[in-house]
C-alpha cells in the first residue's frame, strides 16, 4: 500500500469520515488534499508520523483487507505504537487537519493546513467556510 493510500484510510478511521476512501468522487478530490496534509505533518513529525502509519498498514494488510470502521480503530488504539504519547498526539492532529485544515505542533503553535474551504466540519455543520463562498457575487440576496 502506498503511503497516501495509507494515511487517507488511516485519516478516514480517525475522523470517522469514511467517504474520504469510500466515495470516488470524495476520494478523487481529497487525494491532492491528503499529498499536502501528508507533506506538512511528515516535516512537522518526521518520527512519530511513520510509526502510526506503519502500525495501521500493519493492521490493515491482513487478508481479507478489514473495514474502515470502529473495530479497526480499537485494534490501531491497542497496537503499542498508539500507547506513545508523541503518536497519539500526531493521531489528534491528523484529525484537526481534516476538519479544520490546521494542527498544533509539539511546541504548542497552530499551523494552516493549506485548505480552509476543504474542512470536513463544514459539510457537518451544513454551512459554508466563514469568509468563503463559491457562489456569485449577491447570492445571499435571493432567496433559495
């Protein structure tokens, strides 16, 4: 399994939001996404980030290749790699990327994820990104 099919699965399982690998078309549109969340938390946890994704690949390359799903994620919680403070941490802020494209580094400093408008919160909270339309200029003075 490459390592962006890895970390999409493996951010799927942490967010809870499988449509990320199981929908195509999601899964199409947040591949470019994943490259660019995946490059900045590798420069930002160049040792813990493997460690989980090597926990997950391990889990998830028995055959028949198990679900995306909360069984899989108590068996990633129990793996040794997981009780690692500095891995758990990562885990967390693989979450925050996807929903709010940003993360908090070690030290305690957020930094942006690249893309705002592409947070998973949105569609969960039914609204569109503060500031951010991809609607026409005036949209908002008609009526839906």
């Amino acid at each position: 399994m490459d390592e962006r099919t890895a970390f999409m699965e493996l951010s799927a399982l942490l967010t809870g939001v499988y449509r990320i690998v199981n929908d195509p078309e999601d899964k199409q549109l947040n591949q470019s996404t994943a490259d660019e969340y995946l490059r900045r938390l590798t420069g930002e946890f160049p040792g813990p980030l493997p460690k989980l994704l090597g926990a997950y690949q391990r889990l998830s390359s028995i055959v028949p290749k198990p679900a995306i799903d909360d069984v899989l994620l108590g068996k990633l919680k129990a793996e040794p790699e997981f009780a690692d403070p500095d891995v758990l941490f990562v885990a967390k802020q693989i979450v925050n990327i996807w929903y709010f494209s940003q993360f908090n580094t070690a030290s305690g400093s957020t930094v942006d994820g690249g893309f705002y408008e592409r947070g998973l919160v949105w569609s969960i909270i039914k609204a569109h990104p503060t500031g951010y339309s991809d609607q026409p200029f005036g949209y908002w003075t008609k009526k839906p």
